[in-house]
C-alpha cells in the first residue's frame, strides 16, 4: 500500500451526513456544517454514536472560531443572531486547512501519518467501520466491495467515530509504541465516549444544538486550562502514547478531540482500502466530570476506597434496559451538596443557568438526548448502541421548578405502580405451582411489560406540560394514566395465569400462607390505590384511554 497525497479536505469535501429542515438528507463539508447550520435539523450517522462524536468535533471548531465564547453575554449575543458567524469560522477553518486533510503526507486528520507495525502486515477495514461485527463480518449487512473499499467521506466518519466509541481488545502493535509486546497491543478501554452515558442538548436546528452545547469559559461548572486546545493545534502524534504530564485533558475541548487511538489510513482521493488501528492515549475517567460536560456523574464506592480519597465520580453510564425518563432525577439540575451520590451533566447545569438568568424562554422547548454504546466480552465489542430523546420545556431545568419537581415524581409514581404489577407477576406463578427462579422471573417479565405500556404514555403526558402547569392536577392526570394502564394489564395477567393459579396452594416455609389468584389480584389493587392516591380523585380531564 502507498501513502497517499491531500486530496480530500475536510473544511470543503461533503462527508457529514445532516437532515435538512424539510427532512431531505444532504451530505455538507465541516465549513457548511457549521456555516450553514441554521438550515439543517441534526447530524446523521451511520450509527447514532458517530453523529454524537461529530457533533463533538463540530463544537471543538466553533469553540475555537467564536474565542470561547468567554462569557454568557457573549453567549447571548450569538444565540440572538439568526446564523453562527461564518466568516470567524471560515478564517479559524483555513488557518488550520492542512490538519484537516485526510489524506495529508504528514499531518493526515486524526491519524499518525508512518503508523506500522513490524512485519507491515495489511490492514483492512473491519476495525474501522462500527457497523461490522468485530470478527465476524459475515452478520454485517455489507456484502463484497462494501468490506474491500469505501470512500473517503465514509473513511472520515468511521475515523472520528473510532477516536471516539472503538472497542478495547488486541489491537495492532505500532512500531516505536513501548507497550507493545510480542507484536501487539494489548488492551486499554474503549475510546473515551465509550465510558461515558452521553448526553447533549437539541435545538430546533442544528445552530441551536451548537449553541445550547457551546458552554462559555465562564461557566463555573466546567473547568477550561489555558492549554485545553483541539487535537489539530496540539503537535502532530507518534506511535507512542503522549507524555501525561502534557496531554492533559485540560478542558473539554481535549476530550472532545481525544485520540484514544493512533491510526492510519491507506487509499487515494478516490477510496480508502485498509485501516491500520493501534492503542492510542488511554485515559482514567474517574473525577473528570469539571472537563466532560456530556454526561452524568455518579459516587464509586470501589474507586474511592482504591484512591483513599472522596467522593470519587465515574461516568454515569446508560442502562440499556431503562428508558431515559425513567432516569430525569439524574440528569435534569438539583441544588445538591459537597458529596452528592450523583451529579447532572454540565450541559444541563448550563441550561438551568440560562433558564435562571433569563437568557433563554422558560416555555422553549429542548430534547434531551442521550446516546451510548454498551460494550461485551471485555469491552471488544459493542453489544449494541442506545439513544433516546426527551423534549420538554427549558423550565423543567430549573433546579427549583415547580415543573422539575412535577416531572421526578411523575417518573418516581410510575415506578413505585410497577412494583406491584412485579410483584402480581411473581405471586400468580407462585399461586400456580412454580419453584425457584420462576416466580422471580415471571416478576421481572411482568414489570417489562408495565414499563412498555407507560412508555409511550409518559412522553405523551410530558409533551402536554407547559412551564406553568399546575402540578397537583397534572401529577393527578398521570396516576389516573398510569392506574388505569396497570389494572388492565393486570386483569390480563390474571386472566392468563390459569386455573392452577385460580385454586390456589399453600406456599412459604415455616409460616405457610395461602395464595391464589383472587388473593394476589386484591393485592395488586390494593397496593396501586395506596401508591398513586391522586387516582382516587376524578381526573381534571379526559384521561386516555
């Protein structure tokens, strides 16, 4: 393979994927991205973790390109304009024109222009590209060429996506790299936004995603040092990992840009062939929650007794078996103190100060979007990949709003309801029969079943709360939602659990106790009507059904 010329720039080729505001796909360069970001609605990726980590990088430019910006006055004043300014970010782009060349013959774009390995053994593709199952390219849907060559608009989205989300395991071992041993290197985590529980703020267009994301330097919750700077203004990388003492990360603007990896492309102008992907800079994330803005944060036990020091923060990661409204505790701003088991994310902690200051309409309505990866087998592969939106009204970030706290408890009510339909679950398979595991199980599938069923219904409640709502007759609203979903559901488990069920046994050890379906269903009633006790009133208007 022959190293390639600069023949395709990032600040003018097309390589990122957007929707335009009339949901039309387009494929736009960095420049019009950003310059143009007033037209387009979101970033698309081949995966929704590559549109997050361009999104990232996307911020790191403007950051740069606007000075900061250094206050929230500043902050302000670009908000009240109707475009980002183009000329700024066109001027920062071109200073730095050669570090965004792909295909540069020193300073290619996020790799290490000589990067081999000892024998010079090929490389092909299937470690950069997200899509492809690791080691088994057979379960991916590209057939043929799709595996051999791509091109390079592909090659540079699947090459920001893997600094950011690639997989741990074996990795090739880099000539000049000391922590390779006998030819490879040997595992140092995922890319850093592969340990976080990733979260940003979405705007109306992508211009407001930008800004709403776009944390000043005075902003007390996120710490920037004066050497926080982008990859592409820090020295071109060897093979071997930076030197600790001078990497950083600094401030967000280290992160968002982190080369978890060293990596080298090989092709031409006209399509990308192999990838050669070695261990990069590998990076602790625990009590880095003043530099990364783009999660949550909670207390670790373990790491703090490991460092003898407290309280030590790990990045809050996703569940992939919870939705994200069941988790807005967490990530929605609360006047927490020293020592708090967990922190928001600054990017709602920015949110909640512009509501407070008044610099945003308490009735504009932004998404809270989460988007992850959760990885398996010694975090060598990715399992799958999460993302889930909420929309609600800027005031639900306010750290005392009424609103705020109308939204937790309506979460808090439906989660409390589900424990009894888990436990109905549990006690009919007992009141049939069932041993062991069984009812514990039948419990788990049963609460599953609720959560699915009150989905839809609480996004649906939450898209009707305005910033002056009323909390007791809203709050009252959602009980009666949430009661009258769960009774159905719960007269189906009792009609399916079956005559055995029905006659009943006596179950428990030393004290035996009679259960059958009757007695397990009045429980469950019993139980909802003590939980959600605004139900019993009339609701302030049509329920759905």
């Amino acid at each position: 393979m022959k190293d390639i010329g600069p023949t395709f720039s990032l600040i003018d080729e097309p390589w990122i994927r957007v929707l335009d505001r009339g949901g039309g796909q387009q494929v736009v360069s960095l420049l019009q991205l950003l310059a143009d970001s007033h037209r387009f609605r979101v970033v698309v990726g081949d995966l929704p973790t590559q549109a997050l980590a361009i999104l990232r990088l996307s911020l790191a430019v403007l950051h740069r390109a606007t000075d900061g910006p250094a206050s929230e006055r500043q902050w302000r004043d670009l908000w009240q304009r109707e475009t980002l300014p183009a000329e700024e970010i066109d001027g920062y782009l071109r200073e730095h024109r050669d570090r965004f060349d792909l295909l540069h013959p020193v300073t290619p774009f996020y790799q290490v222009a000589d990067l081999r390995t000892a024998k010079d053994e090929p490389a092909g593709l299937e470690r950069l590209l997200g899509d492809v199952p690791n080691g088994v390219p057979y379960l991916s849907a590209r057939l043929g060429a799709d595996l051999l060559r791509i091109t390079p608009a592909e090659a540079a989205r699947w090459l920001v996506h893997c600094q950011a989300f690639d997989t741990s395991g074996i990795k090739s071992g880099a000539v000049g790299d000391p922590r390779v041993k006998g030819g490879k290197g040997y595992p140092i985590g995922p890319g850093w936004c592969g340990a976080l529980g990733g979260v940003f703020l979405e705007g109306s267009s992508l211009r407001d995603t930008l800004l709403l994301n776009l944390l000043p330097e005075s902003f007390a919750h996120v710490h920037r040092g004066d050497d926080d700077a982008p990859a592409w203004e820090r020295a071109p990388l060897g093979p071997a990992e930076e030197d600790v003492r001078e990497r950083g990360p600094y401030g967000p603007l280290s992160l968002y840009t982190w080369q978890s990896r060293r990596v080298r492309l090989f092709g031409d102008g006209r399509a990308i062939t192999g990838a050669l992907i070695a261990n990069g800079d590998k990076l602790d994330p625990a009590d880095k929650h003043r530099v990364e803005p783009m999660t949550a944060w909670r207390r670790s036990e373990t790491r703090e007794k490991e460092l003898k020091r407290t309280p030590v923060y790990l990045p809050s990661r996703h569940d992939p078996g919870r939705a994200l409204w069941r988790g807005l505790e967490v990530l929605l701003p609360a006047t927490r103190g020293a020592g708090a088991a967990r922190l928001a994310p600054a990017v709602a902690e920015w949110l909640a100060s512009l509501r407070v200051s008044g610099s945003i309409a308490a009735d504009t309505r932004v998404t809270l979007h989460a988007v992850g990866a959760v990885y398996g087998t010694q975090q060598s592969v990715v399992e799958q990949t999460i993302e889930d939106a909420l929309t609600m009204p800027v005031q639900a970030f306010h750290p005392d709003a009424a609103l705020r706290t109308l939204i937790v408890d309506g979460a808090a009510d439906a989660e409390a309801a589900v424990r009894h339909v888990r436990t109905l679950g549990a006690n009919l398979t007992r009141a049939a029969g069932a041993r062991g595991d069984a009812p514990t199980h039948a419990g788990a599938v049963a609460a599953g079943s609720a959560f699915a069923l009150l989905d839809q219904r609480f996004r649906a409640w939450l898209a009707t709360l305005l910033p002056d709502t009323d909390p007791l007759p809203a709050r009252r609203d959602w009980q009666h939602i949430v009661k009258r979903a769960l009774l159905t559901l719960g007269s189906s488990l009792v009609a399916q659990a079956g005559p055995a069920a029905w006659a009943g046994r006596e179950t428990g050890g030393d004290r035996s106790q009679f259960l059958c379906s009757s007695l397990a269903d009045l429980w469950f009633r019993r139980g909802l009507t003590k939980t959600l006790p605004l139900a019993v009133a009339a609701p302030s208007q049509e329920v759905p059904a």
